[in-house]
C-alpha cells in the first residue's frame, strides 16, 4: 500500500467504492486523513463500513470540512453531466481528484525521481503496459504494474529509488489527475471512444493529451504519429519543448523509432539503426502489436534498458490472457485465445495476424455486427458462430463456409477438427468474437478460460513455447 500523507490530519470525501476507490480509503487512512465514504450503491457503502470507515450520504453533510473528493474514474466527471457528487463540490470549491493524483503527489513528496512510466490510447493500453513491465522486470526493476490494468495504484508499493511504476490510465483517470507528471509518457492512438463520458473526440484527445504534455522536465513523451489527432499532439509537444519520440508501424521516420519489415528501427540525425527484431515472436503478432512493441522499445531506451536485454525481453513477452493469447498446439495448428475481441474493431486485429483462420465468433452481438469485417473474409476457412449472433453473422458471412455450432464446447471440437483435417501448415482456431459475453458467459475472462480448458483438454495438444 501506498499512504497518503498528503491529506494528514485533513478530512477527505470519497465517492465510489469500488476497487479502486475502497484502496483509496484505506491509503488515505494510512497516510492519516479522516475519510468519510460514500457511493450510490448501498452493497459498496456497506462493504466500507464493515472496513471500519465513517459512511454518509454526502448530499447531507457540510463540504466546508473537506479538503478533497477522491472520485473513482466511473463516476461521471463532466459527461453526459457531473455526477452530483461533483457539483456539491465545485459548489464549495473543493477539488475533485483521482487515486493516481493521490499517487502523483506522493511520489513528488517522496521520491520525485523514482521512474513512473505512464501509458494511454484508445487501443493497446493493456499489452503495451504489460510487455514494459515485463521488460522492466528483465531488466532487474522492482516493477509495480497497475492502474487501469489489475491493481489499484495505491495497492501498489511506494515509489522509491530502483522501483519502476508502470501505469496503464483510462482518459476517466486521466481526467482525474490534474498534476499528473510521469518520467515516461506514452500516448499509443487516438480514434473515436467514450464520447459518451468526453462529449467530442476533440474533448477525448486532449484529455489523453494531458497525459504526455505533463512529462516531468528531462522526461520523455512518446507518441504514436498513425493517427492525425497524435500527430497533432506531437507536433505541439514539440513546439513546447518536450523531448518528444514519434512511433509509426506505417511509415519510416526521419526521426523516431518505426517497424520496417518486422524490425524496430530507430532514425535520428540523418542515421538509422536496429533496435530489435520482432519476427517469430508469436505474442506480438500483428501491426497492431508492432506499435505496442515500438512504443515499449521506447519506454526502455528511455530508462536506459540496453538493446540486448530489450530483444530478450520482447522474445520471452507471454502476452495477455485473451488477448492473443496462444494456449496451445496440436501439429500444425494453432489455438489462440483472443476472447477480449468483443468488437468488430478489435477482432480486426486479430484476423488481419493470420492468413488460414478458422474462425470461432457470436455470443451477444454489437451494432454494426460484423459488416465491417467483409475485408478479412478471404483469410477466413470456416466460421463456427455461437450465441444470440449466430444467425445475423452467418447472413453476413454469406458465401463464407460455416456452421452454426450455437456452443462453445462444440465450436472448439469441430474447429479442431476441421482446422486439422485442411492439411494447411499454418492453421489457426481463432476465438476472437466480435461480440460481447453476456449472452452465455458473465464476461470475457469466463469465456476465453474455458475456450483455453477445452483446448488443452483435446488429444495431442501442447504448450505453446
């Protein structure tokens, strides 16, 4: 845990007791605040109680005794409108702040100089910061991994020398932490995502550019150029005098770090350089994993990680659980399991990293289905489609060979026979959906383990290594 002493002897309001937001209460706590806790969900108030803290509906209390109102990052802050929790604030002028602003703060106090290594994107947060903590951790760092991605942050160790904070921020957290000031930022994409919560993409990108214009002096601000909002936001990094890293999977750069033919290559001066191979690394297949991989390759010539052990880092990387993941191998084919493609976009990805794919795909279909996929449906051998989507997906499939297997259980058995019996010499089964989980599983995590259970239960399968 990391105390906030901050807020020592002060009296803090905290709204959202989720998570994050009960951790939040308990550093605080340690760090010696009053805290008086509360949420619109009476399990959660509860729950706080029974942890020992004050509760109260903050709709009956006197702001003038608060020095803060910690905000869990799902409370609205702005849009549609301001939760009410935030308007009795603004009305006593008190400010409405986040645990990674508590974070922030800390380590200012603390151990200003400690690596904080914080990322953000529409897409990729989660590998991308998973792989640089791994790549910190090859590289002999005490690593805390947190954030928006498994731990809360403040359930995380205190920042100190030779520990590295790697930080996967939401725009919600990003939104909450108005003095957020990492060593490391990186900025990965920007495309259209919770307007609903930013109102325009305009709003959306400039919250995530808060994020890297906040870079602590000598820091470094690493951003994605693929993207006309990132460009943009390079480009005024850079008018502002931050040392700025471009990253493209698209085109070389005359200076930055860009993917050329499976190969990260860094440009400067005129000159050009390797930094590391990507080819044969199965958990960073694809473009979009090459930007992942490009943006971390950063982060670590930026603290210093030598080119040596970056490779080896990037080489043994396992990847995130359903996010394609490879579970296992049964000759020549293989099984992934990227059941965090919930949407047609994200199964893009998948499907553009594979060329002979048997395809496993439905459960509770999204707007747009799979129309957008049309593209893909050459590299597609057999579609086997479970769930509420099956009969939409297979109108749109159209000439595509498939079945309607309705299950999981049966859609991996006959995947794996199919995908066996084609002869092909690299053949995929694919969970990748397209579709939300809710129809036959509580979320995403239940279904991809159980596509991992079936196929590692099915005769002659191996670990993937």
């Amino acid at each position: 845990m990391i105390p906030v002493t901050s807020f020592a002897g002060k009296t803090v309001a905290a709204f959202g007791l989720g998570g994050s937001g009960l951790a939040s209460c308990h550093a605080l706590k340690a760090g010696g605040a009053d805290v008086i806790a509360a949420d619109d969900n009476a399990e959660n108030v509860a729950k706080a109680a029974q942890a020992g803290f004050i509760t109260a509906d903050l709709r009956n209390v006197s702001w003038a005794k608060f020095a803060a109102l910690v905000l869990a990052p799902g409370v609205p802050l702005t849009h549609p409108v301001p939760h009410w929790s935030v308007l009795k604030a603004r009305e006593a002028g008190v400010e409405a702040i986040g645990d990674i602003e508590l974070f922030c703060r800390e380590r200012r106090r603390h151990a200003p100089d400690a690596p904080f290594v914080a990322i953000t994107g529409t897409n990729g947060k989660s590998t991308t910061t998973a792989l640089i903590a791994h790549l910190t951790k090859v590289a002999g760092y005490d690593t805390q991994m947190g954030g928006n991605i498994g731990t809360a942050i403040l359930s995380l160790e205190p920042p100190r020398t030779g520990r590295v904070h790697v930080i996967e921020m939401s725009s919600y957290q990003i939104d909450l932490t108005p003095s957020l000031d990492p060593s490391v930022g990186i900025l990965l994409n920007v495309s259209e995502d919770h307007i609903d919560r930013h109102g325009t993409i305009e709003h959306y990108a400039a919250v995530k550019e808060r994020l890297v214009a906040g870079v602590q002096v000598g820091g470094t601000s690493i951003v994605g150029v693929d993207d006309g909002f990132c460009r943009d936001i390079a480009d005024r990094l850079d008018r502002a005098g931050k040392n700025v890293v471009r990253i493209s999977v698209k085109n070389p750069l005359a200076s930055g770090i860009y993917v050329e033919h499976g190969t990260i290559v860094r440009a400067a001066g005129g000159a050009r350089s390797e930094v590391a191979a990507l080819g044969g690394i199965g958990s960073l297949r694809g473009q979009h994993n090459a930007q992942n991989a490009a943006c971390a390759a950063a982060a670590a010539l930026a603290m210093g990680i030598s080119q040596d052990v970056l490779q080896n880092g990037l080489r043994s990387f396992p990847g995130l659980a359903h996010r394609m993941e490879q579970v296992g191998r049964r000759g020549n084919v293989l099984f992934v399991n990227d059941s965090k493609g919930t949407n047609a976009d994200a199964t893009a990805h998948a499907l553009s990293s594979f060329a002979d794919i048997f395809w496993i795909a439905g459960g509770k279909p999204k707007a747009g289905g799979i129309t957008g996929l049309t593209g893909f449906f050459p590299r597609i051998r057999k579609a086997y489609l479970i769930g509420e989507a099956a009969q939409e997906f297979s109108g749109t499939l159209g000439t595509v060979p498939h079945e309607i297997s309705q299950t999981l259980d049966v859609a991996v058995e006959h995947a794996a026979r199919d995908a066996e019996a084609s002869g092909l010499t690299d053949a995929v089964v694919l969970l990748s959906p397209a579709c939300a989980s809710f129809d036959q599983y509580r979320n995403f995590e239940i279904r991809g383990t159980k596509f991992r259970e079936l196929v590692q239960v099915l005769p002659g399968v191996k670990p993937v290594v």
